[in-house]
C-alpha cells in the first residue's frame, strides 16, 4: 500500500490495521510485549514530555534493545513503512494536542488507540470468545497508559521538578489517572474501581493536554 504524500495526513483505518501489523511482528521478533495500544500511549507521552526526544533515543527504550530498531525487521520496506506510520501517527497526536476544544467528542480531540475487549469478544464465535479470555485479557485502556508512563519513567529526570513545589504536585496529580489506569485490578481501591474507566482515561487524555501546555509555558516541550 502506498503511503499519501503528505507526511501530516491521519491515518486511515485500514493504516491503523497495518501498523498493527508490524506492531504484531516487532513483538515476533524481541523479548519485550509491544502491541499497538501500547505504542499509542508511548507516542502521546512523547508529543506531550518536558523535551523532545530523538529517535535514537526512544527506540531502545520502546523496544528494550541498545540497538533500537535496528535488525527488528528483516524486510527494509516493512521498516520503512513502520517508521513512515509511526511518524504520522505522532503528528496526529501532536495536532490533536495542539487543538483547542472543549470537550473529548470534538472530531479534533485526541483519539487513542485503544483496544474495546469487550466489543471484541461480543463479536467473537464464543469458543474463540472463551480461548482469548482464558489467555488473559487485559483492563480497558491499560496497555495505553502503560505505554505513556514507560516514557515518563524511563525519562524521570526530565519530569522531575523541585521537590514540594506546586508544580510537582500538579504534574503528580495529572499523571495519576494514567497510574490508576496501569495498575493491577486488585491493587486499586475501591473508589477507584468505582469510576468507570472510561473516565479514567477521560481524566488522563485531559491530562496529556494539560502536560503539553504545562511544559510548553516552562518554555520546555517539543514544538511541532
């Protein structure tokens, strides 16, 4: 499939199923679970982090490997593809951030990848239902947060602002839904299994908006 000639185009949905694809084969080829929703919170904690950070960094860090990306693939254009999607999906983020809006529903709010189980298994003969179920599937929008926050701590020197000052407490109460959202069922409390998850994920998509402009008014964050 050719790509559209301009780099700045939102993936279509058929492109979504094909970078999940290649997602599907990194997660062939290394050590470290990747999925798709995965690399979405990844690249939104990147669009919205105190710098920016270049490839060579966050490659090893996503894939757990000095070498990044390199050798994942063995075919030169799946890597060029990957790396072709991966590019227009962060720029997607990245305008969706940049947008004013008022509320998530507005077409030009961010939109995560984020996996409906739920939906999936309704759709599914309920043998198959029953065989992905028993292999363990994962809370709503957890992979999602997860990915966000492999950013955020990996590159905790970066976020970390003076101790007891305003501003840490801000980021550490933006960043707590993506936290709760990560966490083990049974290691939340009961308010917190209380509120749906969506609402979870609600508070931190308003979060990453918040961190964005939060670090851009520090005079920090990447400009897109």
């Amino acid at each position: 499939m050719s790509a559209p000639k301009s780099p700045n185009a939102p993936l279509r949905d058929e492109e979504i199923d094909e970078l999940a694809d290649l997602v599907d084969l990194i997660d062939e080829c290394t050590d470290v679970p990747i999925s798709l929703e995965g690399l979405d919170g990844f690249i939104t904690a990147l669009v919205c982090s105190p710098r920016a950070i270049p490839p060579e960094e966050y490659f090893p860090v996503l894939l757990d490997r000095a070498d990044g990306l390199v050798t994942v693939f063995e075919d030169a254009v799946d890597e060029a593809r990957f790396l072709a999607l991966f590019e227009r999906r962060r720029n997607e983020i990245a305008r969706a951030l940049a947008a004013p809006i008022e509320n998530l529903a507005d077409p030009k709010a961010l939109s995560p990848l984020v996996m409906d189980w739920n939906g999936l298994l309704a759709e599914l003969p309920p043998a198959e239902a029953k065989h992905l179920k028993d292999a363990g599937i994962p809370p709503y929008a957890q992979l999602w947060a997860g990915g966000f926050l492999l950013a955020v701590e990996h590159w905790e020197d970066d976020w970390t602002l003076p101790a007891d000052s305003k501003d840490e407490a801000f980021v550490d109460e933006v960043l707590d839904p993506f936290y709760v959202l990560a966490a083990p069922l049974d290691e939340l409390t009961p308010d917190e299994l209380a509120i749906r998850r969506e609402d979870h994920l609600a508070l931190a998509l308003w979060g990453a908006y918040e961190l964005r402009e939060f670090w851009l008014d520090r005079g920090q964050g990447p400009r897109h």
